[in-house]
C-alpha cells in the first residue's frame, strides 16, 4: 500500500533477527513503528538485531527518531545492533538526532508542589477575582435591564419567549415530578411521629409551610440551575469559543443586550411559576398521603392547607424564587461570557455556573431566612 511503513522480521536459527522496512518513515507513520520495539524485544529476544533499510523510499526526523530508540533498547538490554541499506541521504538524516540532547532533562520547568498556605492563598485570590467579576457583570446588566426596560421595543420578545418554553414548560414535568415525591416523602416521614399522638392532620400543615416557605423555591431553583443555569453558560461559552461574540461586537451589537437580557428576562417570569407549581404538586403528594394512609378526607387536607399558609407565605416565597431566577440566569451569562480556550473551557464554564448558582441560592435564602425573621 503506497504511503505506509512495511515491515518483517525474520528470525534465524542463531537467534538472530533482521527487521526489513519499506516505504515511508516519517511523523504520521511514527505511531505504527512504535510498537515495534517492544514486539521486537519481548516476542523474539534477539541475540543480535539488524535493521535493513534498503527499501525505506523517504525518511524525515520522526523516522530517525524510531532507529534512535530501537538501538537505544537495544544497547539497554545487551544486543549487538546493526544497520544496513543505508543510503548518503538517509545517513544524513540519522544524524540529525542529537543524542546527547536526548539524554539530558528536559529544560522545562517542573511545577513546585504548594504547600498549604500557599494553596489557601491562591484559593482566595480566585475567589475575590471571582467575586470581582461577578459584582462588575450583575452591574452591567443592571444597567442594560434599565436600557431595555426605557426601551421595550429594542428587546428581542422572540427570544424571550423561547426561553421562557426551555425555562419554563420543558421544566415543569421534571419539576413536578421531584416536588411531588418531595411532598409525598414529607407526608409519610412525618405521618410516622405524628399519628402517634393523634396528630395526622397536622401533615398538611407541614408539608405546606415547608414546601411554599422554603423547599419550595430552594428546589426549583436548584432544578433550573442545574438544567437552564448550565445551558445558558454552555450557549454563550460556545458562543466565545466559536468567535461568533466578537463577530456580534464588531457588528455595533451589545452581546450582553443581544444574548443575556432575553435569558434573564425569561427567568424572571417563569421561575416563580414553576415555585407555584412545585408547591402545588407536593402538596398533591402529601394528598395522597393524607388520603390514603391517614384516612383524611380530601376536604380535611384541603383546608388544614389553607389555614396553615398565609399570603405573607406565598409572597416571600415568590420574592425568593425571583431573587433565585436573577442569580441562576446572572452566573449563568457571566461564566459564559468568562469562557477562554476550546471545548474543556466549555465545560469547566458549564460545572462553575451549576456550583456556583447552588452556592448563591443557599446564601441568599439564608439571607432571606434572617430578614423575613424579623419582618414576620
């Protein structure tokens, strides 16, 4: 086959062992040739090797490195080794390699191991660097939500409607469906201590407050980080890596007006839906449970729910989820817009904007736990 490296090897009855090769030798054949050293060396333990490149019709350096290394393995384990065919041309390229350069270290710096301290010192500094970034975007897009609210009709509607369909509607099966097993676990867990004081309908209750106050938007929020959060760093990232931001900028278009404003404008409006709903559904779940292993009627559930949740409930949980929808979408474009380098890039942006979204989600409803404490 033209193009390729052809071999053989022939053994003789000494244990002497001759390798013919044909063809071409050079970088792209470099990856077949390799693995015939250690063929050569373990499959027929050679007394003596002879290479016999008479029928090599090009060599470059790469080739010349592969002969380097067979007669370097073999000096390493004591066989006589030999060339020949050799041409002028083709001893001149052998002598290209430089031995003694081989043998030496190689000249690039080893990386020093950090120790502690210096390891929680440049943990810090990321994360202020970090901080920075963070703080300097939601600024930005604070400003370019001002621009787009003064100018209702530069925002590209379309768009947001169709992050409103991914946010939203394609959430809402898999959002359900956790808050539902979430209301159902809730139920029954608590039905076990509580009807042993004769208070089963006391689980309406906490499935509802626990749910509306809290789980609620906490795991909605959680949910569309994982699945929104991360593609809308995804899209943006690949966005950047495929050069198609540079190409909006230098087309007189804002990329953070263009690509952010209608994912955070979808966020905003689809998130607390989607809390409204999850509270529905655990509450669904905690019905069944009441229903059927509690012997509450569907009425009795019903209206221990309603006594338990206030509008001051319902309304600190929307203004959470709203908060929550701001963050997700806000890191989401951020580590996007961060994305320098190729497809690992992409992925790394895709991680940070998941673990940092939680991270955010967890402080701000600690925050919100300390003020409605007060407010209440």
């Amino acid at each position: 086959m033209p193009g390729t490296t052809k071999h053989r090897i022939e053994t003789a009855d000494d244990g002497v062992v001759t390798l013919s090769l044909s063809g071409r030798m050079d970088l792209e054949r470099f990856g077949e040739l390799t693995p015939l050293i250690s063929t050569i060396f373990d499959s027929y333990t050679p007394s003596s090797l002879n290479v016999d490149m008479a029928g090599i019709d090009y060599i470059d350096s790469s080739g010349a490195l592969f002969i380097v290394k067979l007669e370097d393995e073999a000096h390493a384990r004591s066989v006589p080794f030999t060339l020949s065919g050799l041409s002028r041309e083709k001893m001149g390229i052998l002598s290209l390699i430089d031995r003694e350069a081989l043998a030496k270290p190689s000249l690039a710096p080893r990386e020093r191991r950090l120790n502690l301290i210096e390891q929680l010192g440049n943990a810090s500094i990321i994360a202020v660097r970090d901080m920075y970034d963070i703080v300097s975007f939601g600024g930005e897009l604070i400003y370019e939500i001002g621009h787009s609210v003064t100018h209702l009709r530069k925002v590209r509607w379309g768009d947001v409607v169709t992050y409103m369909k991914k946010v939203g509607v394609d959430g809402l099966p898999i959002v359900g469906l956790i808050s539902f097993l979430l209301g159902l676990i809730m139920a029954f867990m608590s039905s076990l201590q509580l009807k042993q004081f004769g208070a089963n309908v006391y689980v309406a209750s906490l499935v509802a407050v626990a749910m509306v106050r809290e789980l609620g938007p906490i795991m909605t929020a959680i949910i569309v980080a994982g699945r929104s959060g991360s593609a809308f760093a995804a899209e943006i990232g690949t966005m950047r890596v495929n050069e198609e931001v540079d190409a909006l900028a230098t087309m007189g278009f804002s990329p953070m007006r263009f690509l952010s404003i209608p994912k955070v404008i979808a966020s905003l409006v689809t998130v607390p839906v989607l809390t409204i709903f999850a509270s529905i559904f655990a509450i669904m779940g905690g019905l069944i449970v009441g229903v059927v292993g509690l012997n509450l009627t569907i009425f009795t559930y019903i209206q221990q729910t309603m006594k338990a949740i206030s509008i001051f409930d319902i309304v600190s949980g929307l203004v959470k989820s709203f908060v929550f929808a701001a963050a997700i979408s806000a890191v989401g474009c951020q580590r996007g817009f961060r994305v320098r380098g190729g497809a690992e890039a992409v992925g790394n942006a895709t991680t940070s904007a998941v673990v940092t979204s939680i991270f955010l989600i967890i402080v701000i409803d600690s925050t919100f736990a300390i003020i409605l404490h007060y407010i209440h």
